[in-house]
C-alpha cells in the first residue's frame, strides 16, 4: 500500500508491505529514508536508520537512509586537489564528495504499490560538474523482507559518458535489546582490501578475515574488492542468521560480481546508532585511478542494481 505523510512542512512516501514499512523523499535526492519492520511481539525494529530532525536543512547531509551517490562515488581528485575530476576532454571540473546526486532534485516518473522510478533533474551547479547530455533514474522495489534498487543511466550524447555510482546505506545496529556492535559480525567476501590516501591514490588497507566483529576498527574507510560472490552479510553473533542484512551486488546470487566491484565499509564513531555497508560499482577517485570506471557508448544504456534483504 502506497500513502503520503506530512513531515516537517514536507510530504513523503510511505509504503506498507506486509510486515515492513519504507519511507522515502523520491523529489529530493530520490532518498530512501527509513525501513522499518514490525516484529511479532510487537515491537518495531529499524533497518534503515533515520534520525529524528528538526528541520529539513541541509537533507543531502543528513546520516540515514540510503543517499544515492552518482556519478562518482567518495572523494574525487585531479592531481592530489580534492573535490575535482578531469574529464575526458582534459578539462578539470568540481565534484563534490559523492557526487551530484544526493542533493540534487528527481522528478517522480512513477509511484505505485510496489515502489518508485525518479529521473535526475541536474541544476547549474550538476551541469557545470557532468556537462552531458543523459538521462539518469533511480527506480525501487520494496517487498516484505527487502528492497531492490536500480540506476539506470542512459547516454544521449555523441561522447562516452563516464561513472561509477553507489549506494551509502545506513543500517541501524544493533537492533536487538541487550546488545552492542560487538555483538554483530560482518562477512564481505574480499580478496583485497584497499584506503585512500590524502592525494586520492589507492593504498593497501587492513587483513581483515571474511568475517570479523562489527567493533573492528578495521572496517572504517575500507573498499572491498577482489570479490568471490556478491553478498555480503550483516548478522547477529552466536550463530541465529533470522533477520541478518544481506546486501547483494545483483539480483543473481551465484553470478560472480563485476570486476571492481566494491563493498565499502564506514561508520562515524564506535557508538554511532548505524553502520553503514555500502555497495559500489568501484572504489573512490576511479576516474584517476581507472578502478571500477564504467563507459556507456552513445545511444547505450547501463544499470546497476542491487538488493538489500533480511534473512528469514
């Protein structure tokens, strides 16, 4: 069931599915906001974080949700400076941290019982960073246990249009009483591990194992990359996988990811109400560094999709 709710001078989307509830600004950013979960004792648990606010200033900032972070992911760099790229025309241009997107208005194509598609509207300041002719849309589907989220970029131009997108989910942990990050364990199947440096450069990052405790500060500013398989999974300690976060690059669980494809690992402090396990077509800065870059030919279309479900 689609209905709309009035928030802070504001009208959002909220969908019912069976036992879950979704929220979203598809207008601004085409934001998903919270996901929520009724429990059978009655309780509600939060999936997707949101945290309560006082006005809606400065919503492309807010630390919740899922900010869709297109056409560049992370911080860009041309030749050490951040918050630039250099195009392929060889003319450096501004990119702010995450790209355009995430503060940037949508124009809903559609909104229906099942979810929404919402179509980039670039402003002057978008135009100035990505002087192309596209068209790029965001498109979710919620369902009982989960969400599927599709980019869709469509090159109009007569030029290769450039980009490597993502997603920056916010999950909120822990979500069960009693229990601390440290009780969470996290699975990426990584055979590199990767940072970035001060200049943007790609640097060796931390050994971590395929699973590790949520509390290991190990998994701060890491890019995953080098994946065997496209989950990865965020569960409770102890064995008990009901209700873990798995979080897939693709709808085909057994395909093996595309070549630089990245999970990304961040959260803002060790007792933040969130962590955040991000999907990537590839790590930051790829226009510099040629990791995880994507070209879509004239008159061609590309996508990336991913799924996030909890586990029954």
């Amino acid at each position: 069931m689609l209905d709309t709710v009035p928030y802070l001078g504001e009208t959002l989307h909220r969908w019912r599915v069976g036992r879950s509830t979704f929220l979203a600004s598809p207008e601004r950013g085409a934001r998903l906001m919270n996901w929520s979960l009724a429990l059978a004792d009655g309780s509600v648990r939060d999936v997707v974080h949101w945290p309560e606010l006082a006005t809606f200033e400065n919503f492309a900032g807010v630390r919740g949700g899922n900010p869709i972070l297109f056409p560049f992911n992370g911080r860009s760099f041309d030749g050490g400076d951040i918050q630039f790229w250099r195009a392929p025309d060889g003319v450096r241009r501004p990119m702010p941290m995450h790209g355009i997107a995430r503060q940037g208005n949508f124009e809903v194509i559609r909104a229906d019982a099942a979810g929404f598609t919402a179509r980039f509207q670039p402003d002057d300041a978008a135009r100035e960073a990505y002087p192309f002719n596209y068209e790029f849309t965001v498109s979710y589907r919620f369902s009982s246990a989960g969400l599927t989220c599709e980019f869709m970029l469509k090159n109009l131009g007569i030029d290769p249009l450039p980009w490597s997108a993502g997603h920056h989910f916010y999950f909120s942990v822990p979500w069960e009483p009693d229990r601390t990050r440290e009780d969470y364990l996290l699975s990426i199947p990584a055979t590199r591990r990767l940072r970035q440096d001060k200049q943007g450069k790609l640097i060796p990052g931390p050994n971590l194992p395929g699973t590790a405790s949520l509390a290991s500060a190990d998994w701060i500013d890491t890019f995953h990359l080098g994946l065997t398989g496209p989950i990865a999974t965020l569960a409770p300690s102890g064995g008990d996988r009901a209700g873990a976060i798995q979080i897939s690059l693709g709808l085909d669980k057994k395909a093996a990811p595309a070549p630089d494809n990245t999970f990304v690992t961040w959260s803002a402090s060790a007792d933040a109400p969130f962590f955040c396990v991000e999907p990537w077509m590839g790590p930051a800065n790829s226009v510099e560094t040629g990791v995880g870059l994507r070209l879509v030919p004239p008159g061609k279309s590309q996508a990336f999709v991913v799924e996030v479900a909890l586990a029954p």
